[in-house]
C-alpha cells in the first residue's frame, strides 16, 4: 500500500479486517457466518445479491425470507408462474431484475439441473448474472478468489486510498485498489467483511473511524477529510414526465391491467395509465384517453420517483365495467408503488 498516510501493509491490514468481520459480522439470513465451517447455499447468495441491487439490506430481508419459504430451491423458483414472482417481487423496484432472475433460475434449474457453476466465468454466462453477482456468488458460496466491488467496497477504497477523481469515473481505479488487496486466503468473508464494514462503520455520512479495524491505513482519515470520499460528479437533474391513471372502481373491487412484458414495470398488474410524456395531460386528453366510458372524477396526483425521471401522475376515478383483472382493494398492497400510491390517493380522496 502506498498511499500517503497508510501506515499498514496488506497483509497487516487483510488480518486487521478479518479479525473485525469474525468479531462484528453482520448476522444475515442468506449469510453463513465467519467459523461456522459451512458454505452459503449459492442460491440464496444469487438470490440476495439481485435483490440487493438498488435496495437495502432492511427493505430487502422480508422479500428474501418470503422467496426461500416459498421456494426454497431455484427449481422451485424455476417452475413457479411468471405473474407469481412478479407479484412476490412487488415493492422491491427495478422490475427488469425480477424477470431476469426467473430467467436466471430458469437456466440453472434446465440445463445444469439445478447446480450453480462454480466460477466467474460460469455463472457469467447465466442470464441476467453480471460482472459483480458473478464475483460475490463466487467468492461467497464457493470460496472462489474474486474482486467483489459493490458500493460499500468503492467508498471504503476511495477513503483507504483518497482518490481524488469523482465517481463514476474512478470506478475502475477503485476496482484495480480493491483487486490489489483480494487473496485466496478467505475469499468468501473477505468480500462480506469489506462489505460490512462500508455498511456499519465507514457511512457515508458520520463514519465511525474511532471503531474502524484498518483506520490506521486510511490515507483520507489521516488528512482528516474522510467524509468528503468518494468524491462525486454533481448529478444532473432528473427529466419530469406526465401521466394520467385511472381508477376504476366496482363496490370492493378495482380494475388492473398487466403491462406489456418489456419496458419499465413490464409484466406487472397495474391501474391503466396513459404514456409518461414530457407535457402535462389536460383534462380534455386525460377524458379521451381513458379505458372504459365513465363518470370520471379528478382525485388529484401523486409523485414518484424512479431512477431516471421523476413523474407526476394525475388520478382519475370512476365506477363502472371494463375488461380487466379485478382486484379485491385488500389486494394492492402486492401492486407496484407507483400504482399503489395513486390507488391509494384515489380511494382517499375526490377533487
């Protein structure tokens, strides 16, 4: 290590940081913890690590405890309905991933009866499996030597080392500091101590540097200006878009469609919407466009937010008949957020 300030060597700091995960290792339900002379089963690691995309590990948890009670083998995740697992995935977002990991599961189940490959190269070759599933599946369920460089590992490096170029463009130097410190020796806890130590010690806001085990090798704490790292490109604005849902109503029950299988929210159930545009919809485009004749009402707009754009969705809501998968209202709590929101400000509430 040659950063200014590191007053550690690698292997000093490798045993520093595994003695800490073996002490204060987070207790996860897809994790086997560190001396427990066991493996992780491969599939809960697969399933984790898509779920954890975008998410966090509290938001995250009930959905994994739900999936493995369900289906507590990827063949039986496998032979489960498309509809089923998109329902089950409801809440978590980025439902790209939910159809990617039946796919995935799909594969594993059919033409490897059920077996995870055991390398990074293997499980790349999977649907859906990219460069950092492939690492962590790797690295934690088969004790594979393999750089696994998730957030919580570039903040860490990005402090250890005080590299100055902002994310995204320090990614890769970030993955090349981390690449230099991943051995053979314990892979698997490796990869999960650099983990949590990002998750519980080095926050991104207050980090805990009087309780950090590799403090002492910490070229940006030895500065003193440790929370400024990663440094960050100023994030653009995200682009507004416009949308009108409607909310059909007959007595207990409400009127869903299921979205197209590509595209944002494919494959869900969801009230039907108009397109998201960039211009808002007049109440004259709003009535036009609407699925069925009805009385419909104004009941106001919602906000959500997604990835790449904000979106303002106006509500409209009716009673009456059309062709659809009606819903009993205790059912939408499985629905999508967005839907679930204007669903819920629709029955709430009347302009």
């Amino acid at each position: 290590m040659t950063a200014k300030g590191n007053r550690m060597n690698a292997p000093a700091l490798r045993a520093a940081l595994l003695d800490w995960y073996d002490a204060h290792a987070r207790s996860l339900p897809w994790r086997a913890p560190p001396g427990a002379g066991k493996r992780t089963d491969p599939y809960f690691v697969w399933l984790s690590e898509v779920m954890l995309q975008q998410t966090t590990v509290p938001h995250a948890t009930p959905y994994f405890l739900a999936f493995t009670r369900r289906w507590p083998t990827v063949s039986d995740l496998a032979a489960e309905e498309d509809a089923e697992v998109m329902a089950a995935w409801a809440g978590l977002g980025y439902y790209a991933r939910a159809r990617n990991l039946l796919a995935c599961a799909r594969a594993v189940a059919g033409r490897r009866g059920g077996v995870f490959p055991d390398t990074e190269e293997g499980l790349l070759r999977l649907p859906g499996v990219g460069a950092y599933t492939a690492a962590a599946v790797a690295a934690i369920a088969f004790d594979r030597e393999a750089n696994v460089v998730d957030g919580n590992v570039e903040r860490v490096m990005a402090r250890l080392f005080a590299v100055e170029p902002p994310l995204p463009d320090s990614k890769p130097e970030l993955k090349r500091l981390a690449g230099s410190l991943a051995t053979a020796d314990r892979p698997g806890d490796w990869a999960q101590a650099l983990m949590d130590l990002g998750a519980t010690v080095c926050r991104p806001k207050a980090p805990l540097c009087d309780r950090c085990p590799i403090s002492g090798a910490c070229a940006a704490y030895a500065r003193g200006d440790q929370e400024t790292f990663p440094r960050k490109t100023k994030k653009a604005e995200r682009p507004r878009r416009h949308g009108v849902a409607w909310l059909l109503t007959d007595g207990d029950r409400v009127a869903l469609v299921r979205r197209p299988p590509k595209g944002l929210l494919g494959g869900m159930l969801g009230l039907p919407t108009s397109d998201w545009r960039a211009a808002p919809w007049t109440d004259a485009e709003a009535l036009a466009a609407a699925p069925t004749v009805a009385a419909w009402r104004d009941a106001g707009e919602i906000e959500h937010v997604f990835t790449h754009f904000a979106l303002t969705l106006r509500v409209f809501r009716a009673e009456g008949a059309m062709a659809a998968e009606w819903t009993p209202r205790a059912g939408l709590e499985a629905l999508p957020s967005v839907f679930l929101k204007a669903a819920k400000a629709g029955l709430t509430r009347l302009v």
